[in-house]
C-alpha cells in the first residue's frame, strides 16, 4: 500500500478520535448547562414563593393564578402569555419546522 494512503489514513482515525472526544466534551457541557438552567429555575420558583414554602405549592398557585387570569381576559388574548402550549408539549427553542441533522 501506498505511503499517501496510509497517512491519509491515520490522518482520518486521529480525526475520528479527536471528533469522538469533543462530542464527549460537548455532552458533558450540555449536561452542566442543562444542570445550572434547572437549578436557576428552581431558585426563581423558590424566590417567588419564599424560602420555607414548597416549589409545587408554589407552582400550584402560579398555575392558579393564570388560570383565574384567563377567566377575566378577553378571548383574543388568552393563550398569549402562556409558558407552556396547550397541548402540554415543550420545546426546547426550535423554530418551526425546522429539521435538525442528528449526530
């Protein structure tokens, strides 16, 4: 075999290898994000409901209170400021149809 074909291909496995540990990397940095965003809300909820008052109560009341506000808002403004679609479904920012490439 020729010698250009070998160091192309060692030059490809040190490339694989290296893609393989930055797609490691990128992991564990979305892991630590995903971590300190839950942790940042968990704060906020907590702030909001004072520090001896549990966050699902505090949820409740916030889910009541919007509920209570859509009863008194006129029909073309209900569902506007809602966090989370009625259907249930979250997303994680991506626009609409939008396909994205798996890695």
């Amino acid at each position: 075999m020729s010698k250009k074909i070998e160091k192309i291909r060692e030059e490809i496995r040190k490339e694989e290898a290296r893609i393989r540990d930055m797609t490691e990397h990128l992991k564990t940095l979305r892991m630590q994000e995903k971590r300190l965003e839950d942790e940042e809300i968990v704060r906020q909820i907590r702030e909001l409901g004072g520090r001896n008052t549990d966050i699902l109560d505090t949820l409740r009341k916030i889910q009541d209170q919007k509920s209570q506000n859509k009863d008194h808002m006129d029909p073309d403004e209900q569902g506007q400021n809602d966090l989370v679609p009625e259907n249930g479904e979250t997303t994680q920012d991506e626009p609409a149809n939008c396909e994205w490439e798996e890695q």
